[in-house]
C-alpha cells in the first residue's frame, strides 16, 4: 500500500493522478473499517456511535460494530472541532492534529458556511480556526432518519450534505458508498483504490440513494408543514409583542444549553492567564451577567429580553451582517433544554396570529 509522508502528501497524490480515480465507490463495511485503522497512524478518526439515548463522535480505534450511519444527530456539533469548548490561542496545541470527520449531518455543513465567514474573514482572520478547518478532512452523510425536532428543509436546506463536505458518504445494504466531492475526498478515494477492495457504484446505486433523499425530504416537509420559513420568522421576531417572550421564557433556567450545543453560536470569553496566555472558552448570551457592561450596567438583566435576544440574533442580526442564515433547523435547542421550551412552537403560534 503506498504511503503518503511529508513530501508525498494526500493531496499531492490525487492531484497528480485524479484521471485515475473514479470519485464514487462502493466498499464493504468490513473493508471500510479496515482503511480507517490503516489512517490512525496519521490521523485522529471521528466516527458517531450509538450511545443508548443518542448519537456522539468518539476517536475510532478499530472497532466499527457501534458506527452509526445516515442517523441524525450527533450531540456535538461540528463548530466544536473547529472552535474548542476551550483553547489556548496563543500556545500551539494538539488540538491541530489533523482529523478525518465522519458522519456530519447536512445541518452542521451549512452552519460550517457561516462560521468560515466569521472567523476567516480576510480582515480579522482568526488563525487557530484557521488551522483547525485546514487540519479536517469532513465526511457528510445523508439523513435517513432525521430526529423528532428535525426542520431543516423548512429552512431552505436538504437533509444530505450540500456544502463543505469532503466526501459524501451512503450506507446502503450494508455496504458504504462514498463520494468524493474536494481534493482532499479524492486523495481518500485514490487511496482505498490504491490499496482496497472497492467496486464503481452503479447507476442503480445511485437512484436508491436518490429515492432515499426525496422520501426523507417529504417527510419533513410534512412534519413541519405549520413551521414558518426562515425568511418568514426574522419579521415576526422584530415586530412581536413583549408577552410571548416573557410567557415561554418562564421555564428557562438560564442554563445556556441552547446556545452552547447549537452549531453557529459562537460568543466567547477570552481569558488572560499569567505569561501573556489567553484562553477563549465558549460563553453563551442566556447566561445571567453576559450582557454586564462598565458600571453594572446589563442590557440583558432581564430573563425574557436574553431570551429574546437570542433569537434577534439569530434571525436578524447574523444574516444582516453576515449573509447567511444562522440556525439551520438542527432542533438541537429543543432537544437539550429542560425547561421544555420549543421554539418552533412559539414560531408557529407567532404565524397563526399574523394568519389570524
């Protein structure tokens, strides 16, 4: 099997040979799990695994028999592997070891879009970031069977990976169809070819795959048919009375579980530490104090107005500055929180009342 050192790269190695590669294969699971041990010596593997109640990465370290496929959705959202929950930003860490990703879902993708446009903006560059996305190798997969708060289509996206993937990855009959869609997915293709057994997909392949996507997508369109558009919510945001903040906002405990587990918020706290370190650590805006300015003064004291604030920022704000939608339907927020607040249901009685 060939190696790749350092002055024979992945990528160099499927640049100069791309006319060979064929970008879609299809590869036994036991054979798949064979090339993933051949990389551990080069690179951290993520993969999901089946937990009991829920699905998270873990480092793979051979075993495949608990990897979870076409499942939405990991606990951990992908922003944490490009924006660690803490980090020292100015002493270089393992943290930048290369990874390969496998598994992320189609919401965590789109969110990656504006994340990039944050922290690698060319004026204000964030340099760990930087790194961290460059050391990735991100391997999407297809949504089969989307979780209960799932809505991601009511948003403009699809439930399979558009964006920011370097393969894309298919488990049908219990075999694994990957598609290279980068340079960095075709250097992995190149190389199971170069030393694996795997077969070219056939067209039959490919229209399973397709019927499989329009299926999921019907159903969540059905499911969340009441659900008003991405578009259609930042408005009634804007222009909605203080009651329904301070009514659903009664529950909240402030815990910031929303903000921390959703895969675009990104507010942070940077820490000064003796010897001029500084550490960033992930901050959330439903916190008590976040919002605390020169004086004591808060904007935010309030429960209701935090709450609010949220979603102004969220609906409003980041598109406004950012161009692009900053919650990608994930239903993360709704799953975590233990006061039981959903806010798809307080978007839906907002739309029947404009209807009304």
């Amino acid at each position: 099997m060939k190696s790749f050192g350092k002055d024979n790269n992945l990528i160099n190695f499927i640049v100069k040979n791309r006319t060979k590669m064929n970008p879609v294969l299809l590869m036994e699971r036991n054979v798949w799990y064979d090339f993933l041990t051949s990389l551990l010596n080069e690179i951290d593997v993520f993969v999901p695994v089946n937990k009991g109640q829920y699905i998270d990465y873990v480092k793979y370290t051979g075993d495949g028999r608990n990897i979870v496929y076409n499942r939405s959705l990991p606990v951990t959202p992908l922003k944490y592997f490009v924006l660690p929950f803490k980090e020292n930003v100015v002493i270089s860490k393992k943290i930048h070891n290369k990874k390969l990703i496998i598994g992320v879902p189609a919401c965590d993708l789109a969110a990656l879009s504006l994340l990039d446009r944050i922290y690698l903006d060319d004026r204000f560059t964030d340099n760990n970031y930087r790194e961290n996305r460059e050391n990735m190798i991100i391997v999407g997969t297809d949504c089969y069977q989307p979780a209960a708060n799932c809505h991601c289509t009511t948003y403009g996206l699809k439930p399979y990976p558009e964006s920011n993937a370097d393969m894309i990855l298919s488990d049908l009959d219990s075999n694994i169809v990957l598609k290279a869609v980068s340079d960095k997915g075709l250097a992995l293709v190149g190389r199971i070819k170069a030393g694996f057994k795997s077969t070219l997909v056939t067209q039959g392949t490919l229209d399973q795959i397709d019927r499989q996507r329009e299926s999921v997508i019907n159903t969540l369109r059905e499911k969340n048919r009441d659900l008003p558009s991405y578009g259609e919510t930042g408005p009634m945001i804007a222009g909605s009375e203080d009651e329904i903040w301070e009514r659903y906002s009664s529950s909240c405990v402030s815990c910031g579980a929303c903000a921390t587990i959703c895969p675009t918020c990104t507010c942070f706290l940077l820490i000064d530490r003796p010897g001029f370190e500084k550490v960033r650590q992930t901050d959330a805006c439903q916190y008590p104090g976040f919002g605390k300015i020169a004086a004591g003064e808060d904007p935010l004291r309030h429960k209701d107005v935090r709450f609010r604030n949220r979603y102004m920022c969220k609906f409003l704000w980041k598109p406004e500055n950012f161009g692009h939608n900053a919650c990608t339907g994930c239903g993360r927020c709704i799953d975590c929180c233990p006061g039981n607040i959903n806010k798809n249901e307080i978007f839906m009685e907002m739309i029947k009342a404009v209807v009304n």
